[in-house]
C-alpha cells in the first residue's frame, strides 16, 4: 500500500505541479486585487469628492449619469466610495442599442460625471492586468476547458495531499517520536535534506488548510457540472426564482430609478428586522429587478456567508425575492461558502493572510517536490537498469518501484 501511495504521490504531483505552481502565485496575488488594481489604475479610481460618500449621493451620481446616456444601463455600483475615490460601476447597453465601448465606467461621486472606462477582460496592459491574474487562476485564460483542467488538477492534489500525509507517518518504532521529526526542519541540514524537511513539515503543519483549498477548487471548478447541482438536491432553496427562464432574455428598460428603489429597499429591510446596511445596488435587465445587497458595516464584504440580496420589481418597485444564506436552507449555505472559504475573506484580515501564506506554500511545494522527484530519479533509474541486466540478482518488485519521493 505505501509503495502504491508513493507513486501516487510522486505521479500525481508531477503532473499537476506547474499548474499548482502557477495557482498558488496567483492565488496569493489576488489577496491583493483591489489596492493593487487601484495602484495600477489610479486615474479611474480617482475622484474630485472630499469626502466620503453616502449611498443617496452615489445613487444620484449613477442616475445622473444615466439621464445624459440613454442608451445605456448601470447594471451595479456600490453605495459608497471613500474620500476622493470614484464609483466603478459596471454598464451593458439598453434593449436595441449596441454594446457601448466599456463594460464598466468610473463616475465621480458629486455630480456623476464620467472620468474614464474599461473593459474588463483578461490583459497584460494596467487596465486589464487583475482580471488577467484571476482569469489565469480560475480558467488558465482557456475558458470552460481551463476551468475544468484546473477541476481535475485540484482532484490530483486533494489526493496528493492525503497520499502524502500517510506517506509520513513511520511504518515501525516508537510511533510519536518518528513522527514528531517529520514536522520539523533544520537550516543546519544539508540542502537536499532541508528541501525534504520544507516539504514534509509545511504539508504537514498546514494539511487541513491546503485540503480545503483543494476541496473548494474542485467545488469552484464543477460547479454547474456537480457541486451546485449536488448540495440543492440534497436541500434545495426556500427562495429559487432564478431557477425559473428570465422573462425578458433581450432585456427591459425599468420604469424606476435606482433613487426610487433604494428608500423602498431600506423600508422593506427595516420592516423585515434586517438590520444591516445597504452595500451595492444591480438591476438585472433579463428579470426587470432591482437588487440591493445588505452587509452589516454598509461595505460589500463576504465575511462569514456574505451579503444578504433583495429583489425588487423595475417597474412597481414592490419586493420579489430574497437571497439570504442565513435563514434559507442548508443547500444554500453550501453555495455560499465556497467563496469566502477559497479566497479567504469568510474570517477577515487573519484568514486573507493566511490564503496568502497558502499560495506561496503551494508554489514552494511544487518546487520542492520537483527537486526531490529529480533528485532521486538517478538512483530509481539505476536500480531498474541493474534489474533489467541481472535479473536474477535484483528481481524489481512493485515495492522497489516505489521507494523514494
């Protein structure tokens, strides 16, 4: 069985190392997209506002920019923007306009005046370079194949994982004390035998933490094919509108303004015993809804299971749907928790750091393991040419195949 588990090991980190390597860069880097997507693009983030926004100034801005540009729709914004900072907001063209040069506008604040605009998708250049970054780590910039690529990597890491831990527990003798050397490392060691220690000790120290990044990008990465499809059969939604067909799949154009929904929305909150703080507005033109997402400082967060949505009619602004992880069923918890477990905001700053840490020891480990894998090659390649050769001297059995990292 070790020998078994060793190959497994040695074979499925071999195959999945480089794109682990290139996730766990990526994934470390993302835990700082947004200062670092400001810094890049700081003539869009900038605004003339001294201070800090409230969200009836922001919702003013965006319907003042859309009384001037008809033949567009603000899809999304957030209610606030801090001190000489501009509204990103994200925009799609009206029912029988084309689409418009930028799929996302930076408003400023005090009167909704355009400063600037962008596509979104994966680039090189400052303007695109986060999406690219998170493109790359989701989707290896290969769409639906990447994605399901990386599903079937985190499904050989996952096992990688578990295969390795058993690796390092002590086959006889004093079980503990055995053990116990396996989480240590010495910089006194020579470098091959601390590049071992590296390895052994941060997948042993960090374990649970590297299987629940895995186990949550098999999830990120099979969602519509297995994951969401399994959690809402095992305990489907209270509240599924969004399981129906859109009932405008070109698109409307709501009667209502963003200032209209947004008081209703705080009194429908209020009246419902929420007692947390309007974070974002969306209008989704396929259903004529208004959305607003509710956190408890009035900041878009994802901590814990994230924001609470409400839904509400474009036209009559009355009240449709709710997405609320907290009161619905089990199965939508489930949806909700993946993200803010992988990206590591469901605790806050201390769980952000640690996502952080995880992505560099995931790189290092790729490195690492391909160090060992080449370092012990040479002699696993002499002992198969010494048994090919003398057969009967040194007959290679499935266990001798297996010796070595």
């Amino acid at each position: 069985m070790r020998a078994f588990l060793l190959l497994l090991h040695r074979y499925c980190g071999l195959v999945s190392l480089a794109f682990l390597a290139v996730a766990g860069l990526t994934g470390s880097l993302l835990v700082f997209r947004a200062p670092l997507d400001h810094a890049l693009n700081s003539d869009l983030f900038s605004a003339s506002n001294p201070v800090a926004s409230t969200p009836y100034d922001n919702v003013a801005a965006v319907d003042a920019f859309q009384s001037v540009n008809p033949r567009l729709q603000v899809t999304g914004f957030p209610l606030r923007s801090e001190a000489n900072r501009s509204i990103a907001a994200e925009l799609s063209a009206r029912p029988g306009y084309s689409a418009p040069a930028f799929d996302e506008v930076f408003l400023d604040p005090t009167d909704g005046s355009l400063i600037g605009g962008r596509q979104t998708g994966p680039g090189i250049g400052p303007r695109n370079f986060v999406a690219g970054v998170a493109d790359l780590h989701f989707e290896l910039l290969a769409g639906t194949p990447g994605r399901l690529f990386l599903g079937a990597i985190a499904v050989l890491w996952l096992l990688s994982i578990f295969a390795g831990l058993v690796l390092t527990t002590p086959e006889k003798g004093p079980f503990w004390k055995k053990w116990r050397r396996n989480w240590q490392f010495r910089r006194s060691s020579s470098i091959p035998r601390l590049l071992l220690d590296l390895h052994r000790a941060s997948g042993l120290w960090l374990l649970p933490f590297l299987a629940l990044l895995a186990a949550t990008s098999i999830a990120f990465n099979f969602w519509s094919e297995a994951y969401e499809p399994a959690v809402t059969a095992i305990s489907p939604l209270q509240h599924d509108l969004f399981d129906e067909e859109a009932p405008f799949p070109q698109g409307t154009v709501p009667r209502l303004s963003f200032s209209d929904v947004l008081p209703r929305a705080e009194a429908h909150a209020e009246a419902a015993g929420l007692q947390w703080q309007p974070a974002r507005m969306l209008y989704l033109p396929q259903w004529n809804l208004y959305g607003v997402k509710f956190s408890p400082q009035g900041e878009l967060s994802y901590r814990q299971l994230g924001p609470v949505d409400h839904y509400f009619d474009g036209d009559t602004g009355e009240w449709r749907h709710q997405v609320d992880p907290y009161s619905d069923s089990m199965g939508l918890a489930m949806i909700r928790v993946v993200y803010p477990l992988h990206s590591g905001e469901i605790f806050g700053f201390a769980s952000l750091a640690l996502v952080f840490v995880l992505g560099i020891v995931t790189f290092g480990q790729s490195v690492t393991g391909l160090y060992i894998w080449w370092k012990k090659r040479s002699s696993r390649v002499a002992r198969r040419k010494a048994a090919r050769k003398h057969p009967e001297d040194s007959p290679l059995s499935f266990a001798d195949a297996g010796k070595g990292v």
